[in-house]
C-alpha cells in the first residue's frame, strides 16, 4: 500500500515539473506555426500587388486564394490571441501584428496595403483551425490607389 501511494505522490511530482516545459514547447510550436501563417499572408499580398495590374472601374480584380490551419489550443499548441493586420495611414504599408498564448506580440511587415473586406483593418481576434482567405486587388475609392482586400470564405 506504501509503494502505491509513494509511486502516485512520485508520478504526481513528475507530471507537476513536467507541465511548465510541456506549455513552453506548445508556444514556441505555436509561435513558430502562426508566424509562418503570418509570412504566407504577407508574401500573398505583396505577391498581388506588385505582379498583377489594377482592374478598370466596375471589373472585379485579381484574386489570391490562401488557406491556413491555424493552431487549435491542445497539449502541444497554444490558442491565438490575436492576429491582425492595420494599414498605415495611407501610405502604401500594412503591420500584421500576432500573439499566441502568453508569449509577447509578434510584428511582420507588408509591403502592400491590406484591409478587410469592408475597408477597415482585418481583425481575426481569437482564430483556430482551418480558414480560408480570398485576397482581392482592387482601387481605394476616393484616391483610385492600388489596394488589397481579404474576404473570409466561411466563418
């Protein structure tokens, strides 16, 4: 009976230093997964808008299809906090900004400018799993300036 109890108070200690090395190895994994989604939507944009031409007025412009799994919070990944792209003012930039788990923000820059679908800055907030993305060139309205759109296929 003395073995038993020792060996569950043992295997309890064991799990117990184990666990912080495990939710360390599941953020960098993490990390590493969500800034490689990070270069694919920079490289699909900057892709878009330095190798296809601006549409005529009333045309819809060329598209990019991009699909990503992003991680689903479970012993060997971290859930997404945050991942979202903001245009910078009008020039023609955007900054991706990302964060998993309880590690620090992450930044990648684009050399393109990406906004949502609707004109604002894309905001995917908490995201897991798999996801579909369209981006779209098309012109701002007001300067008729080259600008990249992401649409969400789906939820």
């Amino acid at each position: 009976m003395i073995r038993v109890v020792l060996a569950v108070i043992l295997t309890v200690v064991l799990v117990g230093i184990a666990m912080p090395a495990i939710d360390h190895a599941a953020g960098v994994n993490s990390d590493r997964r969500v800034g490689s989604i990070a270069e694919q939507f920079e490289q699909t944009a900057v892709a878009l808008n330095e190798t296809e031409d601006l549409p005529p007025k009333g045309v819809r412009g060329p598209q990019r299809v991009l699909e990503v799994t992003f991680p689903t919070p479970s012993l060997t990944a971290t859930s997404v906090l945050l991942f979202q792209i903001e245009r910078e003012g009008t020039r023609g930039h955007s900054v991706l900004t990302y964060r998993v788990g309880g590690r620090p923000n992450r930044t990648v820059h684009i050399d393109a400018p990406v906004v949502s679908a609707d004109g604002t800055d894309l905001e995917l907030g908490r995201v897991s799993g798999h996801r579909t993305y369209i981006f779209r060139l098309g012109r701002v309205s007001s300067t008729r300036d080259p600008i990249v759109r992401v649409h969400r296929v789906g939820g």
